[in-house]
C-alpha cells in the first residue's frame, strides 16, 4: 500500500492532501479530503475534494478505494 501511494504521490510536484473528516466503523474508514497537486509532465494544476473507503486489518491499510468527482482533470494534469 505504501509503494502505490508514493507512487501517485511521486506523479505530482506540490502534492497536499487536506483531511477535512473521516468516520471509522468496524474493518471501514470513510474519509473526506481534498488534493491538489501539479502535475509532473504536464505542469497543470489541479485541486479536488475527494472521498476514500479505506479497509483495515490488524491496524494497517490494506485497500484503498477513491471516490472521485470531476476526476478528468486530475488525468488531465498527469498528461
């Protein structure tokens, strides 16, 4: 899990991820945040408000599924 999100994170320059709440129940974490970023290649900026479903076992993160809205212009910004 941590090798994938270097990996997004390295697509970018000026990455910042913004945790604005989350809610946890059972094996589950509900989280709303907001990225921006520019970047690498393209040198276009982008900033959204995201939402992530996070599944945890024995205390680490073993899945990761993003919600995203409008998410053309994050793949915009990588080409």
């Amino acid at each position: 899990m941590k090798a994938t999100l270097a990996g997004v994170v390295a697509s970018f320059d000026d990455f910042e991820a913004e945790i604005f709440n989350f809610l946890a129940g059972g094996e589950e974490v509900v989280v709303h945040l907001a990225i921006k970023g520019v970047g690498r290649t393209s040198r276009r900026p982008f900033s959204k408000s995201i939402m992530e479903l996070w599944g945890i076992r024995d205390g680490k993160a073993i899945e990761l599924r993003p919600f995203l809205y409008a998410a053309n212009s994050i793949a915009s910004a990588l080409s």
